[in-house]
C-alpha cells in the first residue's frame, strides 16, 4: 500500500499514517518517504515501538549516517547510547535526570534555540530522525520552521542581499547567546567555526531556503555586531507563526526533519521529570561553502 501523508502544519509537516517502522523498509517506502522529506520538510510517525536498532535499521534505510562526532559535553564514559546515536535526552547514563546546574545539561539545553542540526559542522547534517521514548508531563514541544517559505516571503531588497553570503557557525555562538561561556581550550578548539552558504537551494525541488541557525555568529566581510543583529531579524522573520509547527510529543512518536530547509528548537519542561529522546542523523552530501584557514 503507498505510503499516505496528511499535511499538519501551516504550510509544511506531515503526519505519515498507518506505518510501522519496525518491518524492513522496502525501496518503494523509502522513495516515498524522500519525496516526503522533498515536500513536507518534516514527516512525523506515530506510535512506532521501535528499539535502537530498529531505529538505525530505518535511517540506514534511507541514507548514509552521520559520523559519530563529538558535538556534546559528554565523555565516551558517560554515553547512555551507542556512538552511532545522538543523546537528546535530560539523562546521566544511569537514566537519571541530570542536575539543574549540571554543565552537559546547560551546554545541552542551548537546543532550545532555534537551529540546524550540525550546521557547525563543515559537512553538515541532511536528516534528522528523533524517537521518544519517554516525554515530561507538560512542555517539551519540538517546533519547527519552514525556511523555504521563510525565504519565499523575504522582500526582493532583502532576497538579493543575503544571495550569496556566508556564515560562521559555532556552538560557541550558540552558547554565548544563553549565556553560556564555560568552555575549556579544548572544547573551544573543537568548536571551532565553520562556514555555510546563507542562501541554499534544494537539490530535487530547486526550492531556496535560508540556512541559519544560532550556532551562526558572523558573516564573512561584515562587522560582527552588524552581522548578528542582521541575522536575529532574519531568525526572527523565518519563525514567525505562519512558518512554525509544534510537535506535541508522545511516547513513541518519530519525528524525521530535513536540516537543510528547517531550523528547529526545543520547549521548556520541569527539570526533574525524565525526557528520553534519542536521534539518528543522515550524512549531508557536501560542504555548503568553501572554508578557509
Ligand atoms: C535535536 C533537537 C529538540 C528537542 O534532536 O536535534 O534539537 O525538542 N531536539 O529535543
Ligand atoms: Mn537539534
């Protein structure tokens, strides 16, 4: 049976029905579901009871995965998940909450701010795949923004100025911004900016989205203060409602997301109570814009 998607946000999103990622992925699904990603931008499952390797099955499915990395404060001691996975949870690897004063959780918690998925990466990420297994009682909403759209409503003035620009992205950016300075030389050395094109374009559709995130804290030739205030109002202009869809998490939801025509944040939940998310990440295809030294 073909795969049915019924549109959920504003001008993007879509519900798939009726799968089960738990059965093999046949080549006509996982055609269906690109040409999803292609349109909707974010494709959301329902109820899948999935286990890890499930998971990773699905997105091997669908692509080539993105290298383990170390993109969180985390030590390989203290993983509660296998490399190939991203920890998105509150969790110590005891599955237990962390502490509200707890540096990997203050550094994490700069995912509530709107962003790309590894857009500080010099290759940054296609998919993201993100499975809850537990969620809090209230908060904890994902939300999402249509960059396309986004871009599509920009004035002519404003689309020939950000044609062609290229930003610096960092998660020392992103971090500064929530106050968060508390970084060692070594941390600081592996954040270490790279650069992405501002204006992209979709490789199937020919679609142009504006690629930003907070992790963006410069543009190449411009002053720094210029340059990030001029990106906080495109922030601001690319999340207004009419580009936004809220994810309402249950237990059992997956939530597939396109990082090069979205950006994404994370709600606010009480500290105490456990949120168990675990994410899968499809290896982009190449560099968005020439790095220099
Ligand atoms: C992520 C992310 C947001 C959330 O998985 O990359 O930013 O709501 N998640 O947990
Ligand atoms: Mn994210």
């Amino acid at each position: 049976m073909p795969i049915k998607i019924r549109q959920v946000g504003p001008c993007f999103a879509g519900e798939v029905e009726d799968f089960d990622m738990a059965k093999p992925l046949s080549a006509e699904d996982a055609a269906a579901i690109h040409a999803g990603m292609d349109e909707y931008a974010v494709l959301t499952f329902r109820d899948q009871k999935v286990t890890d390797e499930q998971q990773l099955a699905f997105t091997l499915g669908l692509g080539e995965i993105e290298p383990p990395s170390k993109a969180s404060l985390r030590a390989e001691d203290d993983f509660r998940l296998p490399p190939t996975f991203a920890d998105v949870s509150n969790l110590d690897k005891h599955n237990q909450p962390m502490a509200r004063d707890d540096r990997r959780r203050l550094f994490a918690i700069g995912n509530r701010l709107w962003h790309s998925d590894s857009s500080f990466k010099k290759i940054p990420a296609k998919y993201s795949l993100l499975h809850a297994l537990k969620v809090p009682s209230k908060g904890g909403n994902t939300e999402f923004a249509d960059m396309r759209a986004a871009y599509d409503a920009l004035d002519d003035e404003t689309k020939a100025e950000v044609e062609g620009l290229v930003c610096e992205h960092s998660q020392i950016y992103s971090r500064q911004q929530c106050g968060f300075f508390d970084l060692t030389d070594e941390e600081r050395e592996r954040f270490a900016p790279v650069r992405q094109t501002l204006v992209r374009t979709h490789p199937v559709t020919g679609r142009k989205s504006l690629y930003l995130a907070s992790h963006a804290g410069g543009i190449a030739g411009w002053p720094d203060p210029e340059a990030r205030l001029f990106l906080r109002d495109l922030i601001e202009h690319a999340t207004q409602p009419q580009f936004v869809y809220a994810h309402n998490w249950r237990v059992g939801d997956l939530v597939m997301w396109d990082n090069r025509q979205t950006m994404h944040r994370a709600r606010a939940f009480p500290v105490d109570q456990p949120r168990d998310m675990r994410r899968t990440t499809l290896a982009g295809e190449a560099p968005t814009a020439e790095q220099v030294a």
